[in-house]
C-alpha cells in the first residue's frame, strides 16, 4: 500500500486491554487519531492515562486489541512481527528516556546500528557526521558510561536522526536530564526534526516540550479528550 497522502499516523478506533488477577483492564479505548506529515505532536495526560501504550501501538512496537493503525500507509495488523520490523528500521525513528544505548559500544557504533541493520555502505561515515551534529563529533570512541547523561541523550538523537526515518518517537525524551540540559536537547530535537521533515510524536510530562508541538493529545483514562493545536 502506498502512504495515504499527508497522513503520517492514522488511529481507527484504538482499544488495548489486558487480563490480570482482578479481570480485565481497558489501558486504551476507541482512540482515533491522524498524524499529519510533518506535524510534531504532544501526547500528554497523568500517569497511567495510557500514553506510553499509544505511543507503543502507534509505534508498531505493541499490537492494539481493538481497531487499526496505519503507520506509513501500512496497515500494522495486517504485517507480522518481521514485517514491522523492517517497516520501523526504513521508516521510524526511536528516543527513549533512558537513552537505551548499548554499554559496550562506543558512541559511534552505536549510531551505526541502524544503518548496519539496513546494510548501508558507508555506516561509520554517517553515523560520524550525525554526531557532529549534535556536537559529539570528538567523543565519538567513548563509550555510555564516559558520557554524561545529556550526551547519552545527544547520542541517541543521532541514532534516531542517522538513517532519515519519516517519523520519530519519542519517549520522555528529557525525563532523566536536568532542567538546562533538557532545554538544550529539545532544542536539538526540534532543530533535527524541521531540517529533516520528520513527523515527531512524543510522550512527555514537560509543559515546554510540549508546548513547542504543533498540537496535543490529551488523554484521560484510556481516551482521547482533547486534541487541541498548540
């Protein structure tokens, strides 16, 4: 299926539950969305309203119960585990609060993760211009624990940003950083994502994150209640 024209994301009737010790709990319900190309949003609401859970189902990362997702122009439901696999790895970007990179690689292996997965020619070349980018360029030999937690941060936006993905998510992006430093990578963040056109959709309890979103999806108990532009 070719991409459904200007829309990045699209959410048809989202539900997600789960069987536990006492019956079954609904985490999402009948949430409908669509993402523009290009359009940087904010999911936000109290702790466990859900977004982390959109965020993974809209990510192809966790599979919805009830509904569609279309990342793309695929529909998710439709691909098996190896298929959206190799849909994330062509087309999607990934920043998580805990930076999640791997401690015995150094900062330039492990940008060049994504490209090696792709099988690009010339990883170590990319992977070293995407950090400097983010000003990393003479640290790129050290490793996770040589590296302050602001530049684990700035290593993992260069593995997001590295092979170009048509959308980025993110998660909590500057929930383990400092007021200053977290200031400093949203402005990275928001620099990367209008130089490369990228869809940006993340998850955050920072007021000043997301207000520099184009728009805001509130959730409350599982649901959508406001989908305001910012």
């Amino acid at each position: 299926m070719s991409d459904e024209v200007g829309i990045a994301i699209r959410a048809d009737k989202v539900g997600k539950t789960v069987d536990g010790p006492d019956g079954r709990l609904t985490i999402l319900e009948d949430v409908s969305v669509a993402l523009a190309t290009g359009e940087s949003v904010a999911i936000v609401g109290a702790s466990g309203s859900g977004k982390t859970t959109l965020l993974g189902i809209l990510a192809g990362l966790d599979r919805a119960t009830a509904g569609s997702v279309s990342l793309a122009g695929q529909r998710l439901d439709t691909l098996d585990e190896e298929a959206r696999a190799r849909l994330r790895r062509r087309r999607v970007g990934f920043v998580f609060q805990n930076f999640h990179l791997l401690p015995a690689l150094n900062a330039e292996e492990n940008v060049m993760l994504p490209l090696e997965l792709e099988g690009s020619a010339d990883a170590r070349v990319r992977a070293g211009e995407a950090l400097a980018r983010v000003g990393l360029g003479a640290r790129k030999h050290h490793y996770p624990a040589q590296l302050s937690g602001g530049e684990q941060q700035r290593v993992a936006l260069a593995r997001a940003f590295v092979h170009a993905p048509d959308i980025l998510f993110a998660d909590e992006p500057t929930g383990n950083l400092d007021r200053r430093t977290g200031a400093a990578i949203t402005d990275l963040l928001f620099a990367l994502n209008s130089e490369q056109k990228t869809t940006l959709v993340l998850v955050t309890h920072d007021a000043s994150l997301a207000e520099r979103c184009m728009r805001k999806l509130a959730l409350s108990e599982g649901r959508i209640v406001d989908a305001a532009l910012s």
